[in-house]
C-alpha cells in the first residue's frame, strides 16, 4: 500500500459554503450541480461550471485519492483499513487514513461515539487520547484494530468517516478553490494537498503551499489565468513534498494532476487517465 505521509493536521476554520451556488469574483459561477449561473457584477447567464461537490465530481475525487492513498479505486472498500505504515504517526485508518498520532482519528472515534454510545470504538478512547501526538499504539494493539474493522461493518460508522472527511477535508478544499475561482481540477488539487499535508499553517502544509503559489501567480478570482495559476500551484506542491522522503515520489502530481492539466481538462471530465507510483488507472465516465 502506498502511504500518505508526513501530514500534521489541525482543523480547518474556513467557512463552508452549504448552498448549490457559490459566486466567485469574476463572471464564473459553481454549482454543486448542473445548471445556469447569473454573473452578480454583470447579470449576464452563464453556464455554471460544475464543482468537486457534485455527487459524480465527489465519486471522481475520492478515487483519484484512494489510487494514491490504497492502490485501487475502490475507496468504499476503505472504512475498513487500518494499519500502521511507519510514519511516526501510529496507525493510519479509513477512507482518508485518519491516524493516532495526529488527532483526526481521535475527533473521528469521538463523534462516532457521540452518536452512537457502547459502539466497538468508545472504550478505546481514553487510550486515543493518551497517544495523540505520538506513534505509541499503548493501550490499543490487535484489539483495537479489530474493534475498528467490525465498526466498519456499521453504517453510523461509516458515515462518521464520510462526514470528518468532509467537515476537515474535503469541504474546505472545495470553498477555498471555489473562491479563488478554479474548476473541479484546482478544488481537487486542493483536496489532495490538504489531506496529504493538512492545514497546520507549517512550511508544508496547504496554506502554505498556496502562499507560494501566490508568490508566482495570480488565480482566477483575482484576474489571473487558471492553468498558469494552478502550474504555480503543483510546482510548489511538489517542493512541499520533497521536503520529506516518504514524499519523494510525486507521482500523484506529475503523472496524475499535472497529466490532467496538460490536457486542459480543468474541469476534471471523464474519461481520465493517469499513473501513480507507476501504477495505471482509469476512469471511463
């Protein structure tokens, strides 16, 4: 299995746009899905483009992660997975490989629990607690690791894994591209970033990655070009992850997103075609 390394998460505060259309500067709009768009500084209409948050968009995005993250596209099949891949991060788990040592997975088995008390997971909190911020499994072992796999067999489980996906993850990517004006692309290449590198405000993480982006080119929403912008982008990403071995391998920009690009396909259509780690994916439609 391919691990996502080197991620120091914190949760994200942007704010998270819920409604199907979100205005962004300029004559763009996004919508969650298909439709017409009015221009708020024109009132010109304009075909909306479709953003990450659409249902199919969404399905896309979680398989292009899980062919990086699992080596397969089959990202349902990943609520179940737990592991330790040798970070320093403790174990690795679920659909977007929430970890012991970094405080995700612990909001996750918290919420879980919230909703559903006595689930398999709750009594090892107290345990989740003691070890975040460390890669020790003190207190959780093979036990905890079959409490997680039959927790995953329930679907309040598996939707407490969707729904931290989307409130840490997922939902900030998409609104923070949203509002600088990119497509489907650009949001995913921010969901990407952020679920490898997280948003701690370190020299790695998202925000920073962006900012120096920003130092190269201008995004749409503030007059610049797309592909230039998101070319700056995937440069400085890649420079963010050969910061760390684990990393070193940047296939999932180069081989992946970057192929995207080059095509011109910044709204992420099917069919796509990519390699990761020199494995080869598609998605038909």
């Amino acid at each position: 299995m391919h691990a996502h390394l080197g991620r120091s998460r914190k949760r994200l505060t942007l704010l998270v746009a819920t409604g199907l259309l979100i205005a962004v500067p300029g004559p763009t709009a996004y919508a969650a899905t298909n439709g017409t768009a009015q221009s708020s500084s024109t009132g010109v209409a304009h075909t909306a483009r479709i953003g990450l948050d659409d249902p199919h968009k969404k399905d896309i995005a979680m398989q292009l992660v899980s062919s990086a993250e699992n080596s397969s596209l089959d990202w349902k099949a990943q609520y179940k997975y737990i592991e330790d891949i040798n970070d320093g991060r403790g174990y690795t788990a679920g659909i977007i490989g929430f970890c012991s040592g970094t405080g995700d997975m612990l909001d996750l088995v918290e919420l879980y629990t919230a909703r559903k008390p006595g689930n398999p997971l709750a009594k090892f909190l107290p345990a989740l607690r003691q070890v975040n911020g460390s890669d020790s499994h003190a207190g959780l072992g093979g036990s905890f690791e079959k409490a997680w796999a039959t927790a995953a067999g329930d679907a309040d489980f598996r939707k407490a894994q969707d729904d931290e996906r989307d409130r840490v993850y997922f939902n900030p990517a998409v609104s923070r591209g949203k509002s600088d004006g990119l497509g489907a692309l650009g949001q995913f290449a921010y969901y990407d970033a952020i679920v490898m590198h997280g948003d701690s405000g370190d020299r790695d993480s998202f925000g920073s990655i962006r900012a120096n982006a920003l130092k190269k080119a201008k995004p749409p929403a503030q007059g610049g070009d797309e592909t230039t912008y998101l070319n700056a982008f995937l440069d400085a990403r890649k420079v963010a992850m050969k910061h760390e071995e684990a990393h070193s391998d940047t296939s999932r920009v180069d081989t992946e997103q970057r192929v995207f690009l080059k095509a011109g396909n910044l709204d992420l259509n099917p069919p796509l075609t990519w390699k990761v780690y020199g494995d080869s994916y598609s998605i038909k439609n």
